[in-house]
C-alpha cells in the first residue's frame, strides 16, 4: 500500500486528492493546523467514517512554518508520495499579509524539500501547487510551460520562489519534484471568500429574500475556472508521470466575473441589466423567468423554513454592487491556459465546462439555504 502525506489536507483540494487517493487505495496522511474552532469540516464525512479514520487516512499537527515539526513527521510517516498544498492561498490577503504569505507559500516549501534530505528519503516523489497567478501580468496568450512568469501579488511572489526552489532541489539533488501550474478550479467546496463560490452563495441567498444583494470589485477580470476534482486527479497523474516535470492544467477558456454573474442569477431564472460605469456600476433585475422559478420552487419543497422570494424580485430591483475595497492594488487581468502538454502526456482532460460548473455550484448553495439555512 502506497502512502501519500498531504499538506492542505483540510483545504478544498485536499479534501479531493484524500478521496481520490484513498480510492486508488492509498494510506492517506495529512497535516492539519491547530485552530482554535474545527477546520476539518470538508473531511467530516471521511472523518466521521470508522474504517477510514485511523485505518487509512491519518491526521498530524503542523504547520509548513515549523521545521522540526516536518522533520518528525516525514521519519515518522515515510510517504512515498508528497502533496504540498498548504498555503495562504488568497491573492487580495497576500497583500495584507505578505510576510507570512512568503513565509509559508515560498519557504515553506524549501523547509520540505531540505526535510527530504535531512531525513534521507531518496525515493519520495513531491508535488507542488504552484499557479497561474505566477503569469500575473500575462507575457503571451494563452500561458503554457514555457510563457515567462510576471506575478503581480506578494501571493504570486512567493509562489514563484516555490516554483523555482522545486526545480533547483531537482536539478541539484535529483529529488523527484514536479510542479502543477493549476489555472482557477472552483467546487462546493472552494472558499467562501474567492469569488466564484461569494456570488453562488450570495446569488442563492438571494433568492430565498435572506439578502438583498452582493458587493463585488472588479467584474472584467477573466479567468480560464475549471472544476477542482478533475484538477486534484490531474495532481495524482503529475505525479505519477515517468519523470519529474512541470504541467500546466487548465480548460483553455475565459470567461469573465460578469459573465460567472449572470450565469448564476441565469440558474436562478434571473436575468441581470447592468447600469453605471465603474464604481457606480449595478446589477439590476431586468426579468424573472417563472418556468425555472417554478422548477426552483419544486426543488424548494424540501425546506420548511425558507421560500423562494422571487414575489420580491422585482425588475429594477439592485441585487449586485460595487465595492472598491474588492479591487486588487495590481490586478491579473486575464488568464487562459495551454493544457496541451498534460493533454498528450498525462492523457488529462478537463471533462466539466463553464456552465456545468457554475451549475453544480449554485445548485450546492442553494441546497445548503434551503436545507440548513445556510
Ligand atoms: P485552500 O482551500 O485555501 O486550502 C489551503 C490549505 O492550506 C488549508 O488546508 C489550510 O489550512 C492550509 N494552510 C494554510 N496555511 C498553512 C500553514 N501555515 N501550515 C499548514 N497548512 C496551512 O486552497 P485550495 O484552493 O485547496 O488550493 C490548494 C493549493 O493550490 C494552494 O497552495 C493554492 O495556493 C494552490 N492553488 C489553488 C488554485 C485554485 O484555483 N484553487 C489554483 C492554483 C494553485 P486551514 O484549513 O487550517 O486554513
Ligand atoms: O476568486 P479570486 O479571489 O481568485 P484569484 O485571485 O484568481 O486566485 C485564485 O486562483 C489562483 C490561480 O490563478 C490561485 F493560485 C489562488 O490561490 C486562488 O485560488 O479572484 C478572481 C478574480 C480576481 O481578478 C478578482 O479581482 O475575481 C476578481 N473579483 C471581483 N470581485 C473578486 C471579487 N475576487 C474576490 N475574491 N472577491 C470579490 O468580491
């Protein structure tokens, strides 16, 4: 049985890449944080299962800022496979935070790499997250292995000095160190507050007349957003290529904030105007289709608490605002991935698509409002 360490093991990938490798029947370890409320709510069904918890898939304090912590684990654990994706991982914070984003999404991942050597794990194979947010300021369209790197957030900084110290430790030490260059992947699962799974939730609360309406930054920022499951399977394969390299994974399509908007509301039977320009910009009703409401308000027959509230949503009614505080002091403006590489040697493909994914996602959200309340 193969053991895979995974760091990020509570975070949206790695609750994925757990299922994933326990299904290929791995033993799964993963390192959590101390936190001061629980933080395992995306493993509570692997958790809460007798024959996985401590059987296959085992817990660890620590924390990618403490090296003899990883030192111990890593001769405690012996894993053949080591995912590292732990990291402050949110690009607008890494401003506010930029010491910390560098002490743990940079160095971090040296502490782990030099951990190998000390420890002497000659076999071990390491996966880095690395991100499209290291093209920032896009150097040529659509971005690939080869497109320069230009970051434009301390969060991009740091990353970059993963990417790099990953193919220096291969290089020098002939470790087995590959980094997965992920474009956006989003799922029920991502953080409530990265921008696709703010407006499904928000767009759902709406609906159920819990609020009134959400406050985004800049709606024209396009991303190439793919389906997070596909992308943790694609980790495993990276992994298991017959050589360390490094791959881009990604749909190849953009799609702006606007659009991932109207395509929720759109889900919703909501059909969005907007009006103003800039700051003032608004998203207003411009109409209700009643065939999906009705089809909604069926789905809504589980709920006893809360009724669509569509009576309320009256065309010219604002349900989308601007807030500058949501802006990016450097903005990456456009990101559109070349998957080609891990299409012909990985032989992986992104299966959901733009719609499909906004789909799955406010149809989770909403299931969540109308169950729990949210
Ligand atoms: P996420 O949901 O924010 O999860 C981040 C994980 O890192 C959480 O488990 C978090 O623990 C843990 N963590 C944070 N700081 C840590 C520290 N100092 N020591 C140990 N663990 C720490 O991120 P994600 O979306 O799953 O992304 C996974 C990785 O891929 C990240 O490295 C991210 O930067 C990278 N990436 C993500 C995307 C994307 O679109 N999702 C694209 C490219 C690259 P808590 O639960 O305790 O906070
Ligand atoms: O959802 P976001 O915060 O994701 P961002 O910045 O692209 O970063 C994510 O993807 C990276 C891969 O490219 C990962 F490395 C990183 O860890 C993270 O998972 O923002 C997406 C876009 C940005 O252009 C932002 O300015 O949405 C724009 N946006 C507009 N309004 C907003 C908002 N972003 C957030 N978070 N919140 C808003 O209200």
């Amino acid at each position: 049985m193969k053991k895979a360490l995974i760091t990020g093991v509570t975070g949206q990938d790695g609750s994925y890449l757990t299922e994933i490798l326990l299904q290929k029947g791995y033993e799964v370890h993963g390192i959590i944080r101390r936190s001061s409320s629980f933080n395992t709510g995306r493993l509570d069904h692997l958790y809460s299962d007798k024959e996985i918890l401590n059987k296959k898939m085992f817990l660890h304090y620590g924390d990618l800022v403490d090296t003899s912590n990883l030192n111990r684990l890593l001769e405690k654990i012996e894993p053949d496979e080591i995912y590292n994706l732990a990291a402050q991982s949110h690009v607008k914070v890494s401003f506010e935070l930029p010491d910390y984003t560098a002490q743990v999404d940079g160095l971090g991942t040296l502490r782990f790499l030099d951990a190998i050597r000390e420890v002497g794990l000659k076999k071990v194979k390491f996966y880095q997250a690395s991100t499209s947010e290291l093209f920032g300021k896009v150097q040529e369209i659509p971005q690939s292995e080869t497109t320069p790197f230009y970051p434009r957030s301390p969060y991009g900084v740091a990353k970059l000095y993963g990417y790099w110290i990953i193919v220096n430790y291969r290089e020098a030490y002939g470790i087995f160190a590959s980094n997965g260059i992920l474009f956006n992947h989003e799922s029920p699962r991502r953080g409530e507050t990265f921008v696709t799974k703010k407006i499904t939730r928000a767009a759902a609360s709406i609906a159920v007349g819990k609020q009134k309406t959400v406050s985004l930054g800049n709606l024209d920022a396009k991303r190439d957003w793919g389906y997070a499951p596909e992308y943790c399977e694609g980790m495993w394969r990276i992994l298991n290529y017959e050589k360390a390299e490094d791959f881009v994974l990604a749909t190849g399509k953009t799609h702006t904030v606007r659009e991932f908007t109207e395509l929720t509301f759109r889900e919703l039977g909501i059909e969005i105007d907007w009006k103003g320009s800039k700051e003032n910009e608004k998203g207003h009703i411009k109409s209700v289709d009643w065939d999906i409401a009705k089809t909604l308000i069926d789905f809504d027959k589980k709920s006893a608490s809360y009724k669509f509230n569509f009576i309320n949503l009256k065309p010219g009614t604002v349900i989308v605002e601007i807030d500058p505080n949501y802006y990016r002091l450097t903005e990456v403006d456009l990101l559109i991935g070349n998957p080609a590489k891990a299409e012909k040697l990985l032989k992986w493909k992104t299966k959901t698509d733009f719609p499909e994914l906004v789909k799955l996602m406010i149809r989770s959200d909403l299931d969540k409002v109308l169950t729990r309340g949210y």
